[in-house]
C-alpha cells in the first residue's frame, strides 16, 4: 500500500506553513502560529497561475494538515505575483483501512499514478504536484518554499479564461462556461482540462485513522474532464457544457480550467472561476 508521512511530521510542516502564511522565519514564530494569519488577498490581474494538486484521504492521519495548509494558501494567497490555485483530489486505496473517503475517487487515484510514472518516486499522501512537473516538499523551511513557489510563478504561462457560469434554466444540473486560452508557444500540444470542484467540504470521519475527527477541505475535485486540446501555435475557444451530479449546490462549486501538456507534462496555464449565484 502506498505510504503516508507521520503524523508527527507534518504537525511540524504545519507549524511552518502557518508561519509562512504570516511570514515568519524565526523559530520562535514558527512555534506560536496561532497568533496571526495573513488576512486574504485578492491576486491582482497581472497575478500569474500556478497550479497545486494536493493527493489526499480522509483514511489518512497525516493529511489534515496539507489540507489545512493549502486551504490557507488558497484563503490568504500570500506570494507575491501569483495566483494560487489549488485543488484537493482524493485517492481511493486508503478506502479499506476503516473509512471510505466520500470524494474519494479512481479517476484521481490514476492521475496520481500518471504522475509517479511521469516524475518517479512512489504513491503516497499527502503529496502536492506543483504545476505537473514538481513536488512540494512540505519540510522545506517556510522561505524556500516561498522562493519555490514564487518560480513557478515565474515561469512563462499561458493565459486562460473562463466566461461567466450559467446554470441552464430548464435543467439546474447542467453549468455551461466559455473557456479560452491564448496561443501555445511551448513546442509541444497540450490538452484542455476542466475541474469541477466542491468550494468547500465539511466531514465528520467516523472510522479510521481519522476516526472522531471533524475534516475541512478545499476545492475538493468531483469531476475532472478533458474538453479539447491546445496543438503548439494554435489558441481555444470554445463553449462547455458540464453535467452536475444531483444535489450539488452551485454555490458551493468553483471551476478550475487548465492547459497541461499531455503525460502528464507541464501545466502550461490556469484560470479558476466561481459561479455568481
């Protein structure tokens, strides 16, 4: 099966993710990051994307806190010149230790899977995929990852964007977006990705290694679907017409689009987009 950091690990990686959040570096901050936390930023319009994939499990003990840390990227977005964007994609092999992860799915738990075949190493959770192409190694002191984020940040980009959503009024499960990305200079063609993710998700684990533990999470990915592809030289543009799955609220969705080279190569461009219901 694949394996999880110790718990005690990461409760040491939230403790620097916190600081980082506030910008702190001393050791003595690092150990009181209750104190404060960066107030949210809006990025600003020349912001560039960079995309995070956290891998993640309710089954998990170490996860809680990568989801709290990206929760609180995605809350307070404290690098400048970026956008963060990030997304939660639950994986399925810790459903048969005691807990079935209600957002758990294969679909995810193979993309997870491309990626080990792509950049090597092994399964586990929690992993964060920065951009398709690296790993975030939640250890690192808050500074480095600072100076790691902000080059991915860097990096040229491919512009995309997401029209306005629109639930269609005879039938509320169907969200329609217009999505369009600006000309692919890169040398290799990439695809056009659209996630569909719950805003936010509330759970009450019952069972597990979580067992007794009440679970927050972020940008939790329901469906994750192909809907065109972006040759080298060429733009997008077009019309999406996306099936909700009964009793989600609209309110409660975002939509992530992104160009990714296919592999799963270099995500090349983001744009994240919330329903104005």
């Amino acid at each position: 099966m694949p394996r999880a950091g110790s718990a005690s690990t990461f409760g040491f990686v939230l403790l620097f993710g916190l600081s980082f959040l506030n910008g702190e570096t001393s050791t003595t901050q690092a150990q009181q990051p209750e104190n404060k936390i960066a107030a949210a930023e809006t990025p600003s319009r020349n912001a560039r994307p960079v995309l995070l994939e956290l891998f993640t499990s309710e089954g998990c003990s170490s996860c809680p806190p990568a989801d709290l840390f990206i929760k609180k990227l995605d809350a307070a977005q404290p690098v400048a010149g970026a956008q963060l964007i990030v997304l939660s994609e639950h994986v399925t092999y810790w459903d048969h230790d005691g807990w079935k992860d209600p957002n758990s799915s294969a679909l995810l738990t193979d993309r997870q899977g491309s990626y080990e075949s792509a950049l090597g190493g092994t399964l586990a959770t929690p992993q964060i995929i920065v951009d398709g192409t690296e790993q975030l190694r939640l250890q690192q002191p808050p500074q480095q990852i600072r100076d790691f984020l902000q080059k991915a940040a860097a990096a040229p980009k491919v512009a995309v964007r997401i029209g306005e959503l629109t639930l269609d009024p005879a039938n509320p499960t169907l969200l329609r977006a217009h999505i369009e990305a600006d000309a692919n200079s890169d040398k290799h063609n990439a695809d056009i990705y659209v996630a569909i993710a719950f805003d936010h998700v509330d759970s009450q684990v019952l069972h597990g290694e979580n067992g007794g533990k009440h679970l927050v999470h972020i940008a939790v990915v329901q469906d994750l679907i192909k809907v065109g592809k972006l040759p080298k030289g060429k733009t997008f543009a077009q019309d999406v017409q996306l099936k909700l799955k009964p009793g989600r609220d609209p309110k409660n969705l975002r939509l992530v689009a992104f160009v990714q080279e296919s592999g799963p190569g270099r995500v090349l461009g983001a744009a994240l987009r919330k329903p104005a219901i």
